[in-house]
C-alpha cells in the first residue's frame, strides 16, 4: 500500500511536471497544392549533437496484410530491430536493396508476433518490396534521433515531449522532391510552450508497380 | 478505245494506291505501336528479373555487363544499356567502354521518369534503333534498362509483307542531312529512290509520283518521329506497273484475241461472200435462162441456207414456167389458142357474159353411113385429117374452136375476143372450108378413102359466153338458143342440099358481098315468128 502510494506520488509528479517542463513540436505539412500530406516524416536533430542512443529493446513491427505493407512509412532511431510477420495466407519475399540496410527474407510463411527481426543500423532510407508482388511498396526511414514523428491523413505530426532547446527540423517523404525546402536550421523550442514547424513540400511523379484493382496480384505502370 | 481503258485504268490505279497506302500508312502506325508496346512489355518484363535487380546494386560490372547482355538476347533485342539514376552508363553491351559516361539521350531518362517508359528512334554507330526505356522497380527505380532494336531492310520487310508496300526510311538530322536508314527496295532502285527525295519532298502532305528505274512508284510520306531537330521519315511506296500488270497481261490478251477474232472474221467474211456471191450468181444465170425462155434448167446450190432455199425456190419456179408452158401449150392444142390464152392470162372463174357471137357448126353428112364402112382406124385418120384442116381454116379467120362434137365442129366468132367483123370472118371461114373440103377429098381418094361431105350451120345471136361446169374442171364455152339454131341450120343443109346455111341475123350483119340465096322460113324453137334462112354458096 505505501508501495503504491509512493507510485502514485511519483507519477503525480512526473504527469505535473510533464505539464511544467515538457512540450510538443507541432508540424503541418502540404504539398505545393495545398493538399495535406501523408506519410510525411518530421525529425528534430538538437542543435549540440547530443543524440541518445536507441533502446536495443525497441521492436517495431511491419506486417503484411493482403498483400500490402502496413504500414506504407515507418520512422525508427538507428538501431531499431523491426520484425517482419506475415498476416497473409501465402508467403512473402521481403526485399531491400537500399545503402542503409540490403537484407531479403525469401518466401517465408505466414507467422505473428516478433518475428523476422531485423536491425537497422544506419541511417537513410529503406526501400521494401515483395519480389513475388511487384507492387507491394514500403518505406523505412532511419533517422539519428528519437524525436521523429510522421503525418497522419491530415497531414499533421507531433513529436511529443521534445526537451527544450534549439533543434535542426526536417521533413521527409518517400516522393519529395530534392528542390523543396525540407530543412529548418534553427528551431527554437522554449519550455512550456508548443512550437510549430509548417511545411510544404514537393512532390515527384512516382514510378512503381501498381496493383490493379480488382486482382489477386499483377501490375501495371503508372 | 485501248487508250481511253489505258487512260481510265491508271487513274484509277492511281487512286487505288494512294488510298491502299494512306490506309497502309494507318496499318504501319499500328504496327509500328503493336511493336512498340511488345518491346516495352518484353523489356518490362526483363526489368522484373530479380536476380538482375540484386545485382545491379551488388555484382562486379563484368557479372553485370554480362546480365545485361543475357536479358538482351532474351528478348532479341540488338543492344542493351543499363543507365544509373545519374544518368550514367553502368553498363552497355553495344560499346562497353562507354561506362561511367553520360548517357547520350539524357532527355528521353527525364522523360522516362516521368512516363514511366519512353520508346524511341535513335542513332548510333551509324546504325538506326528502336528504343524501349523503362526503369528498374526495386520497388523504387534503382536504374534504367534501355533496350534497342535495330530498324533494318529485314524488320521493314517483315512489315511491307502486311501493308503490300515498299517501305523506306530517312532520317534528316538536324543539321539537314538525308540518310537512307533502311528499306525493302532492291540496291538499284535504292540509287534512284535516294538521288529523288529531298526534304520538300519529305514535308509533302500528299502521295507522290517518284519514278524509280522503269518503272512509277506512287509514294506516301508520313512523320515517324521528330526529336531534337532530326526526324525520321517513312515513304510507302508502291509501283504503278505492279498495280498495272494484271491489266497490262489483259491488254495483251485482249490485243491476242482482237487480232486473232479479226482473222477469223476475215476467213469467215470470205467464205460468206464466196457463199452468197457464187449462189447468187448461179441464180442470176438461171434467171437470164428463164429471161430466155429456157424453162428447162436446174440450178445447183448446196446450201442450206436463204440462198439455198432460193435457189430451191428458183428450180420450183423454172418447174411451175415450163409446167405453165407445156400447159398452155397443150391447152393451145385442146382448146384454141385464143381461149387458151384467154384462160391463161385471165383469173379463170366460173360464169360468163352475154356477148354476140356468130357460131358455127359443121358436120360431116353421111358420117354414120360412113364408119359402118370404114375401119375404127382409118375414120380415125380421116377424122383427124379432116378436123385437124378445118380446125386449121377456122383458127386462121379469127375463130375459136369450142368443142369436136364426133364429127362435128362447134366454132365461135366473136368469143372470148370481139372482132368488128366476126361476121365475115365465120362466113369467109365456111367458105374456106368447103373449098378445102375439095382438096381433101382429092387426098383421101388417093388413100381409097370415100369422099366426104360437110354441112355448116351459121347463126348471129347474143349468147352467154364464159367458163361452164364444176369449180375444178370446167370449158369455156357458149349456150343459149342462137347456138341450137346454128346447130339445126347445120341440119337444115341435108334438106336443102345446100352446103351452107345462114341465118338471117348473120346474113344481116354479114359486110362482104356474098352469093346468097333465099331458102325460105323456118320455125325456131321458143320464137313464134319463123326466121327467114339463106343458102351462101360463094363470093362476090
């Protein structure tokens, strides 16, 4: 009992003090018409370079429904172990050929849970495909901070909790374009208070495989 | 009219094959984009290749070069470039020292970014290929995959053999030079074809008439592409004489067979003319014969034609002359000339006219007497002598013999044919005949033949004359009761021993000066008045 009354103390504490000494970086970001976007990642480097180190522990998972990557972006610190199940009823032959991470799992079988477990230990961008289903697409993207967050449908990410301080911010999206204007130098976050870090982005024309609705599998271009 | 077909026939020729290679050039749009989807889902495919994918990020460039150039013979292809995001030349296995350069046709990768697959014309080592770009998906491009297909005389004739036209192509670089990139013509005509065409001629819109060798090609030019300032030109071509040449084996023939019916009419027209002019001739000397009066011929003509039937026509013509002939000669010696030909040249019918006539009747007296004594044969002969002088005296003073009755003559003046002086003629006629009769009997004195004697009977009266009896024999002869009176004065001689008698209304109408003499009066039959009748013994 004084146990738990010592948790709940302690906990009063941390949820008081969140309030007090904890804030968000709130971010926005549209494409150049306006429209909201997607999948967009935010990251917030701190300015003094001082980046903790990921928790070897964190597991993230990128499963596979109906053929399908779920989910289609996925933000994680280097370092991060994901693991790679399999919701469908057939197999799957997951691929990348990408700088930061080159790992294929052949055809291997339906399964949940903590399986497939691969580790990504540096930074860049992870492209996933299905070598048995041209269209499935998904991208990892591995940054060096754990202040990271990534748009939801209406666009809007928040990276919650980000210590005060004065941040690098940029954004990141499978097709953005390298002409938009992804970075902000300097962001000022001051204690107490929400800060805002708008963008908008260019979006490229992306060439894949596209499914073709209605079917089982197949593709065409775009 | 051979030149009008001529005429006609290129013209429509002409427009036959501009119209096929305006609809030739529609199948060569289609074919060339068939072939241009099928080298671009080929070359998809290729992309997909996994083992291709790992390794363009992975393998050694040998390995590389070495897969590139394997996916390029599977699907045939002439050459095959692996172009990095960069745009740089991973790998090629046309010119492999070309790696680590820039890709000429940068634009076409931009466009391929864009497109997701691009396919196009382009020129390399002189040579002309078709393109098909398309990226590497892993599942985002990682490279490009560019495959070419060289455009040669053999993928054109592949193509000609489906629009039936010859197929050239030029490109015109943009500096304004005209290459002969590939076609289906023969070397020698290539000669002409390339010193002919300039660029006015490529930017012509309509066909166009290029004389290649011999013979006129009709030529269609269309666009294929135009990239960078160069172009590349198509010209369908197909040739005038080939359109032509089932008409001009046509002509031929029909020249053949004009000049061959042209003989045939010739002998044909010959034998007919030979055919028509010989019977023809044949005939018009038959005709001259009958001209002639030769009844008597036959005329030969073996034809079985008109002029067969003519001649036929003709012999049965000559047969009726000499048949009519011998008729009327013999009705000449039935009858007496003069009804012969009045029975001939008249339509012969039945019934008659009431005409004056001045009969004549004579008998030889005793005749009966006579042949109890003779032979059958001798009174043959002494009649026919007898009848035949008689006839004779008759026939000379205009009369007309009407019938041998026996022994007797029935005589007719004044019928069919009227004189003036009928009268006289009978009268000097029975004078004649007993005149004769004296000479006759001298003759037959010498043949022991008894002498004869003739009583003649002459009356005038107005008879009915003309053709008596059924529809299919019939006489020409007289009735009426100035004949029985003629008759009966011929009876009347024997009672007054006289060898002539009148009557009165002859020896009325009679002109000459006769020796005449009353006899007296005698009743006629069916008149109540007797007539008064005369003995004429001679002349005055």
């Amino acid at each position: 009992m004084k146990r738990l009354a010592f948790t709940v103390v302690i906990l009063y504490y941390l949820l008081l003090g969140g309030v007090g000494y904890c804030q968000d970086l709130i971010s926005e970001v549209k494409d150049n018409d306006g429209n909201m976007v997607e999948y967009a990642v935010i990251t917030a480097i701190p300015r003094s370079g001082e980046v903790k180190k990921a928790d070897k522990e964190i597991i993230s998972v990128i499963d596979q429904v109906d053929k399908t990557f779920i989910d289609f972006v996925t933000p994680i610190m280097v370092g991060t172990t994901l693991s790679f199940p399999n919701s469908d009823k057939i197999r799957h032959h997951v691929y990348s050929l990408s700088e930061a991470k080159k790992f294929e799992i052949p055809l291997y079988p339906p399964g949940k849970g903590k399986v497939n477990p691969v580790t990504f230990d540096k930074p860049g961008v992870v492209v996933l495909g299905c070598n048995i289903h041209d269209w499935m697409k998904a991208y990892i993207y591995i940054v060096e901070t754990p202040f990271f967050a990534k748009t939801d449908k209406g666009g809007k990410a928040i990276i919650k909790n980000i210590p005060a301080g004065e941040y690098k911010v940029e954004v990141w999206h499978p097709h953005i374009k390298k002409s938009s204007a992804s970075v902000k130098e300097t962001v000022v976050i001051s204690k107490g208070s929400d800060m805002k870090a708008d963008f908008a982005i260019e979006l490229k024309k992306v060439l894949s495989v596209r499914r073709a609705p209605g079917s089982l599998g197949g593709g065409v271009y775009p | 009219m051979f030149f009008a077909i001529s005429v006609t026939n290129m013209a429509s020729a002409r427009s036959i094959i501009s119209k096929d290679l305006i609809m030739g050039s529609k199948v060569f749009y289609r074919i060339m984009d068939n072939r241009k989807n099928q080298l671009s889902e080929n070359t998809k495919i290729l992309s997909m290749d996994f083992a291709f994918k790992q390794s363009i990020l992975s393998a050694d460039y040998e390995t590389l070069l070495s897969i590139v150039d394997n996916l390029k013979d599977r699907v045939k292809a002439d050459y095959a470039s692996l172009v990095s995001l960069e745009y740089t030349i991973m790998a090629d296995t046309l010119q492999p020292d070309l790696r680590g350069k820039r890709y000429a046709s940068q634009e076409l990768i931009e466009k391929t970014e864009e497109e997701g697959e691009v396919s196009s014309i382009t020129t390399r080592d002189g040579g002309y290929f078709q393109i098909v770009i398309v990226p590497i998906l892993a599942p985002d491009p990682i490279a490009w995959l560019v495959i070419g297909f060289m455009i040669n005389d053999t993928v054109l004739k592949d193509i000609s053999s489906l629009i039936i036209a010859q197929i050239s192509v030029f490109h015109l670089s943009a500096n304004g030079k005209l290459n002969l990139v590939a076609s289906t013509l023969s070397e020698d005509l290539r000669k002409y074809l390339v010193g002919q065409v300039n660029v006015n001629i490529l930017n012509a819109e309509e066909e166009q008439s290029l004389r290649l060798g011999q013979s006129e090609y009709i030529s269609f030019i269309i666009l294929m592409e135009k990239r960078k300032g160069s172009s590349f030109f198509i010209l369908l071509q197909r040739s005038l004489n080939e359109v032509l040449r089932p008409y001009n084996l046509l002509r031929t023939r029909f020249a053949i067979i004009t000049l061959i019916s042209l003989l045939i009419s010739f002998v044909v027209s010959i034998r007919i003319s030979r055919s028509v002019t010989k019977p023809v001739s044949t005939i018009v000397v038959g005709v001259r014969q009958i001209e002639n009066g030769n009844y008597n011929i036959n005329i030969e003509v073996n034809q079985k034609d008109e002029l067969g039937e003519l001649s036929t026509a003709f012999n049965n013509m000559a047969r009726g002359l000499q048949e009519r002939d011998l008729v009327s000669d013999l009705l000449g010696k039935v009858v007496s000339p003069a009804i012969a030909k009045e029975l001939l040249s008249k339509k012969v019918e039945l019934g008659g006219e009431e005409k004056e006539v001045t009969i004549l009747f004579s008998d030889i007296r005793s005749f009966t007497t006579l042949s109890e004594n003779t032979t059958p044969t001798m009174i043959l002969n002494l009649l026919n002598r007898y009848l035949t002088v008689m006839s004779e005296i008759i026939e000379r003073h205009g009369g007309v013999i009407d019938k041998y009755i026996g022994d007797a003559i029935m005589a007719l003046f004044g019928a069919p044919i009227s004189h003036p002086d009928d009268v006289d003629r009978a009268l000097n006629a029975a004078l004649d005949m007993t005149e004769e009769l004296e000479i006759l009997n001298m003759d037959f004195q010498k043949s022991n033949i008894p002498p004869i004697n003739i009583g003649i009977g002459i009356n005038t009266d107005i008879v009915v004359a003309g053709n008596m009896g059924s529809v299919v024999r019939h006489n020409y002869t007289v009735i009426g009761d100035g004949v029985n009176l003629a008759s009966r004065l011929e009876g009347l001689t024997k009672n007054y021993n006289t060898r002539i008698i009148i009557s009165e209304s002859t020896y009325k109408k009679a002109k000459e000066k006769y020796t005449i003499e009353q006899l007296g009066e005698v009743l006629v039959k069916g008149k109540h008045k007797p007539t008064v009748i005369y003995a004429l013994t001679g002349r005055l």
